[in-house]
C-alpha cells in the first residue's frame, strides 16, 4: 500500500466511525516491522479457511491468495503457546490485519467463521435466541464465538475502507448477523450508502455431499448468481445426512448432530 494509498484507508476508517481503538490497532500494525516474501499485494484472503479450497482456486486463476485458519502451525508450536494463527490470540488478529494491510484495493475477504454456537442445533445450551444474540456468556464456547466474530467485523471492515468486498458465510438460520458488532456494522454501511446484500442458497447444487442451506452476505450483488434453484428429489436423495433424528422418552422428536457434521 503506498502512502497516498494508506492516507485514503485511514480516512475512511475515520469517516465509517471506527472507534478509535481499531483505528489505534491499525496504526499500530503497520509501524511494526513484519517480513513480506513476495511484494506483489493480495487480491484474495481467506480466513477460517479449513483446507483452503478459495485460495487454492485463486491461485488456479493467477490471483494472489492467502489463507488463515487455527489449524495451520497448530502442530509446530510450543505446549504453552496458542496456535499461531488463532483470530481470537493477539499475534492471530494482527497477522490477519497485517494481510489485510498488504492487500490491493480490490480486495476479495472471505470468512468462513466458525458457526458451531450460532446455529439452531446448539440453542438449547448457548440460549442465543434474537433477543439475546449474545447467548450466555458463562460458557467459554460461547465468549470464544462472540470474540471470533467482534475480530471478524474489524477485519470486514478494514477490507471496505481498503475499498474491496467481503464475504461473509454462515449456515441458514445461524444468528452470526445478529451479533452486536455486526448489527452497528450494516448500520455504519447504510449511513455511507453502501448497500449489502445477502443471499440464501443450497451448497448440494455446488457440488457438497450435503444439502447445507447457507447464507452469505456481501456488498457485492454478484453473490446472486449463487442462488441455483430449489434442490430436486435427486439431489435430495443422494445426500449424505449431517443430523441423527430421534423420539426421546417422553415423545419428543429431536435430533442432533453425528459424525459427518465437522
């Protein structure tokens, strides 16, 4: 990012009224002294990456990528350290800012973020519902995920002031969108006449061995051209089931998750 370039990002940080903590942390961030093995910016970013498909894709396509996950290092790292790339650890979020920081303008941010306490399946023991989105904050799990996504809203938001897009996915129905700092998010996009869009779709029609109803939300429209349609009962036949149905004692049906659902 040249100088002209990085006047222009603090600006509008400053204009989307980002607290002046972040503002401080960005600042902050881009004194420090970090090694860059290719010079050349990022044009796609991939955070809760898992395996990396989105990077590996850009890559195929002659864009350059990177990808972030808790799993990645996990292994080389001292016993009494966190993982190196841990969004939730300080060295974690300011690597994912760095990234953020040595990016082009034209920026694509893709965040998987993990959905485990968000969805329906876990209501019943984080007790997030629409009117406490926050859920119950004395199970660590449960501040783990809100932290997790505060950090992710950041790191949207920095991606937008650098003047990309974000995208952000989480399974239908997960309550990720009602978080807080999420909610003052879209807030901030509205009153700068950013518009965002949100878009519903079944992952079996994009080659998933699930149904997977997910979301994505996006200042980019083009997240449309990912609605394919209702499933057909062939597509629906030939999915693999993520959640074991049963009647519980008193003749309840129920279900929870099984061993395909990671």
């Amino acid at each position: 990012m040249t100088p002209s370039q990085f006047e222009l990002f603090m600006r509008r940080l400053i204009k989307m009224k980002t607290p002046k903590v972040v503002v401080m942390l960005v600042l902050l961030t881009s004194w420090l002294d970090m090694p860059v093995q290719n010079k050349a910016p990022f044009q796609v970013l991939e955070y809760y990456a898992g395996v990396a498909r989105i990077a590996t894709l850009a890559k195929f396509l002659g864009l350059r990528g990177a990808a972030v996950d808790i799993e990645y290092g996990k292994h080389n790292k001292p016993k009494s350290e966190r993982p190196p790339m841990d969004i939730n650890s300080d060295a974690g979020l300011i690597l994912c800012i760095h990234l953020i920081l040595t990016s082009d303008p034209a920026l694509a941010l893709f965040l998987a973020v993990v959905c485990s306490t968000w969805v329906p399946v876990n209501r019943g023991s984080t007790q997030r519902s629409i009117l406490t989105p926050l859920g119950c904050e004395d199970f660590p799990g449960v501040r783990r995920a809100n932290k997790m996504m505060s950090r992710s809203v950041i790191l949207m938001l920095l991606a937008v002031a650098l003047g990309g897009d974000f995208y952000l996915e989480n399974p239908h129905n997960s309550l990720i969108c009602m978080h807080p700092r999420y909610v003052w998010f879209m807030e901030s996009l509205m009153e700068l006449g950013i518009p965002t869009y949100k878009i519903t779709f079944w992952m079996r029609k994009w080659g998933s061995l699930s149904f997977k109803h997910t979301w994505i939300w996006s200042i980019s429209i083009i997240i449309s051209i990912l609605d394919a349609g209702s499933l057909t009962q062939k597509e629906k036949n030939s999915s693999i089931s993520l959640t074991t149905r049963y009647v519980d004692k008193h003749g309840r049906k129920k279900f929870k998750g099984n061993s395909k659902l990671k």
